[in-house]
C-alpha cells in the first residue's frame, strides 16, 4: 500500500474528526443516500427527525422561525436542535459542511431560553434564537477556518470575525460552518480536505462556489438563513446553482473584517462583500435591515455607514427595470432563455416598465476583472498550496489563476483608471434609463456537470462596478427546454453552450434570474426583490 503523504494524512485526520461530531441516532440509512439523482426529499423521509423538527425545518423562513420563537410556539432549543439535525443529514448527503458544533449551538440556545425566562419583561434581539450558518472563512474562536487550504488545517482562529460579534451579540446561534472550493476562486465546491459538495437538485452536478456549502445545506434546509461571501458571484453562483435566495451586497455594508483570506494582507483589488442565502426573499431583506439598523461599524470600522431607512418600495405601476438580454459573450441557454423571457412577460403584465439595455465594453472589463484577482501574480496563494505541497483540485487547474502574471505598480495605477472609467460609464446608465433595478441571468446556463463552470462574467461585473444583487429562483428545467438555435458568439460560446445537452441530465435543475441595484441603494434593491419576488412566484 502507498503511504499516504502528510497533506493527505491532515486531511484524513480532520474529515474524521468533523464526521465523528454526529451522534449515531442521526445518521441517514445508507440505502436513502442513493436512492436518486434528486435528494430533497430525504430529509423529511429518512426517518431522523420527528415531527415537529420536520414542520420547525420544513414550514418556517427566518422571518417566521425568529416569529414563532418571540410567540412561544417554540424554544430556541427546540429550534436549534431541529436544525442541528437537519444539517446533519445535508451533511451526510451533500458533503457540505467543514465546522460542526452542534453541542455548543444547543447549549447556546438554552441560555438564551433560561435568560428570556428568568427576564422575560427584557426585550428580545432581533435574531433571538435564529440558527444561521456559516461560509467556512468566516472566523470563529476556537475553530478552523480551513477555506479549503490544507495549511489552515489545525490552526484554530484566535478571535471571531467581527459579523460573528454582531449576530450573536443579536440573538442569533451559529451551529456549523460550509464547504468552499480550494482557493474559493472557482463554482465548484470541492477541496482536498473535505472533498466535493454535491448539489441536492441533481447530484451530477455542482453545486457552485465558493460558498457551494451553504447553497447545498440552505436548499435542504439544514439551514433557513447562512451567511457567505462574494467577490465574483461566491453567493449568487452556489444560490443560482442550488435554486435559492442570495444577496450581494455592496461592499463594507455588512461587516467582512476577520476573515481567512487565501490574498495577501493590505492587497487592494476588487472589494469584496458578505450578505444572506436564504429560503425566502424576505429572510433576505430582514438580516440586510437588521444588520444595516445594528450599527454594525461597532464591530467593523470599515464599515460604510449606510442607514437603513424604511423605505418604501416603488409603486409597481412605476417601476422601471432595465433587461440585459446576455453579456454580449454567450448564447444563453434554453432553460434560463425561456426563464427570462417569462419573467418579463408577468413583469409587464403587472405593470412593470420594461427598458431592454446591453452592457458595453464587456471583453475588456472582464479583463480588468482578472487582472484585478492576480495583482500579485498569486504569490501568496501559490505559497500557502506550497507550504504542504497539497496539489490543485480540477476546477482550480482550469481556471489559471495561480499561473497567471503578477503586475507592476504602473499597471496596477492603469487598471485601476480604467475601471474608474468604466464604473462611470455604468452608472451613467441608471440615469440615461431612469432605472430601479436592472433584470439579468447569473450565468448563460444552470448548474453545470463538476468543474465545467468557468463564465463568471454576469455576476463578476457587478463586483467590479460594486452594485448589490440578489439571485431570485423561478422554476426548474423542463422537458420543454430543448437545443433551438446555436451560440452566437464564437468558439467559446459555442464550447460553453454545448454544455447544455438538454433536459434529461438536468432535469429538477433550479432556473434563476438576478436583480441588480444601484450602489448603496441596498434598501431600494431589497424592496424591489421583494415586489419582483411576488410577481414572479405569486407571493
């Protein structure tokens, strides 16, 4: 037998010690794992949780657990033990999460059900008793924030990222974190210590990154609210993927200091941001307005003070959305075609102004794009995979980011000008189209087979001009969704069009739009989802 060597061994070591953290009375029969492609509805058939877990897990959004929590329906520990169970068989489903600690989360929950007893005239936070996930970078004393890098493995975090002080200073229980890809630069959730994270709509294919984990855990609803990041589409790409709510926010809105990072500290690129998935629109809503009303630059002083302002959202009959057809590079593909086209029509059936526009200048921002992920060549990353000498996962090899050149100091200063250009060119847009939001695809295609996801551009853009988003699911693929007509631009088009063979691989595969904002303007953006939301799915 081949020795394993060092880097396989760490890895070995931590899978088991995370999977030893489930008792054995919730472990899923082996038979149930297998059974289909489509694993949605094993959580509430496999026979773990009882009843009432079932309709806590199943019945509520984050809205209405933190409800039925401040009416007494249910306790903070019944909650919390329920959903501890249900991450528990999306774990053993899915591979999706890297950090349990559901001991600590239950004892958690019953010191504040003590508390609200022994106080009960005392005024509940906002997120009393509410189990939200986390995307594996996120920080917490004591535990790894391994972000997929076999070099983080056993080196717990000395002091919580400051978004892990501001929910529990809330109320909120943290109870798991989720699974990334290696460098947390690509849509596929897999890395040496964890593996792959498979996507419960259809296990053969991916459940996107970089917070793929919790895209997988929040669909299953091993989770009703989780936190991820994103710097390219790292919260759409995996909501996108696994046909659930996630919002973008601008930049230094919600807290993001204390993160584990893959870059070098004090490297200047392309900002990222933290912000919900969710199962609902307005779950979505509720952690922006509670976490905007919090004072949130408390606990990070980069922080950009943006109050939240109860805000009403346009009337419909006013409402004005720019729709962005594709990006100008790739065809999209039959399910999200049809799904767009759909959506306008019950948007101007309501009473929605529709205002058809097209990006510009797309090749040479996403150029831009790039360069701004490799300022320093990946030096560091490339250092930290070396420290263990722990080889690239597939997805990592193809998109060429560790090979990619570094820049000089004259370069950085002129992509820089030219992004300031093309920012200013975007946002002239809002006003020549008097917009509320702009209406796109979060990709040409749904959820792709494993490592195949490479086009970024419908999501990275909006990083690049910092607007918030939200991904907002409208139905699945159908057997309607047939090959009707060729890519039109080019060889690589064509390359990523092919991907889609039609329905039958993808069938019970999530379709999806996005909604875009304009920067800052997250409040505005939130009550726009909320009405397009309603009109889309009836709600």
């Amino acid at each position: 037998m081949t020795m394993l060597r060092d880097w396989q061994q760490r890895c070995a070591r931590k899978r088991a010690a995370r999977d030893d953290l489930i008792p054995k009375s919730w472990l899923v029969p082996e038979l149930m794992k297998s059974q289909s492609s489509n694993l949605l509805e094993v959580p509430t058939t496999c026979g773990v949780l009882t009843e009432q877990e079932i309709r806590i897990t199943t019945d509520y959004d984050a809205v209405g657990i933190v409800a039925a929590i401040r009416d007494t329906t249910f306790t903070a520990e019944e909650v919390t033990t329920a959903f501890c169970k249900r991450a528990a068989i999306a774990q053993q489903l899915t591979n999706c999460l890297t950090e349990i600690f559901f001991d600590e989360a239950i004892e958690c929950a019953r010191s504040l059900d003590k508390q609200r007893k022994a106080n009960p005239e005392k005024q509940l936070g906002p997120f009393h008793g509410l189990p939200i996930s986390l995307k594996d970078s996120f920080k917490l004393k004591g535990k790894d924030a391994t972000i997929g890098l076999v070099c983080f493995v056993g080196a717990p975090a000395e002091e919580n990222s400051a978004l892990v002080d501001l929910l529990q200073s809330l109320g909120a229980v943290l109870y798991c974190k989720t699974n990334v890809p290696q460098t947390m630069m690509t849509a596929d959730s897999e890395n040496n210590i964890f593996g792959r994270t498979l996507n419960p709509n259809n296990i053969r294919l991916t459940a996107g990154g970089s917070t793929g984990g919790e895209g997988a855990l929040i669909v299953l609803r091993g989770s009703i609210l989780g936190v991820g990041t994103d710097v390219a589409g790292s919260i759409r790409i995996p909501s996108s993927c696994n046909g659930i709510y996630g919002f973008k926010p601008t930049s230094d809105i919600v807290p993001y200091s204390g993160q584990q990072n893959d870059v070098v500290d004090g490297i200047v690129g392309i900002p990222p941001s933290a912000g919900p998935m969710a199962t609902s629109i307005r779950s979505c809503q509720f952690f922006m307005e509670t976490i905007m009303k919090a004072r949130p630059s408390v606990f990070d002083c980069s922080v950009t003070k943006v109050p939240w302002l109860d805000l009403k959202p346009p009337r419909v009959e006013n409402l004005r959305i720019g729709v962005i057809a594709d990006d100008t590079l790739h065809t999209p593909t039959p399910p999200l075609h049809r799904a767009l086209r759909e959506a306008v029509q019950k948007l101007v059936a309501a009473g929605v102004t529709i205002v058809p526009i097209q990006l510009t200048d797309v090749q040479s921002n996403m150029h831009l794009i790039w360069d701004l992920f490799s300022i320093d060549g990946s030096a560091h990353l490339r250092s930290l995979l070396d420290s263990t000498k722990e080889p690239l996962v597939e997805s990592v090899r193809r998109i060429g980011l560790t090979t990619t050149p570094g820049k000089s100091i004259e370069e950085y200063f002129q992509i820089n000008h030219a992004r300031s250009i093309s920012s200013k060119k975007f946002n002239g847009m809002w006003k020549e189209y008097s917009l509320d939001a702009m209406l796109c695809l979060p990709a040409p295609h749904t959820a792709t087979p494993f490592d195949d996801w490479t086009v970024i551009t419908y999501t990275s853009l909006f990083n690049l001009f910092d607007c918030p988003a939200v991904i907002i699911p409208v139905g699945k693929v159908e057997d309607i969704d047939l090959l009707d007509e060729a890519a039109r631009y080019g060889e690589n088009d064509q390359r990523v069009y092919d991907l889609y063979s039609g329905p039958e691989l993808y069938r019970d595969t999530p379709t999806t739009l996005q909604l875009i904002g304009q920067r800052h303007e997250d409040e505005k953006l939130a009550g726009v989802s909320v009405t397009v939301d309603g009109i889309l799915n009836g709600r």
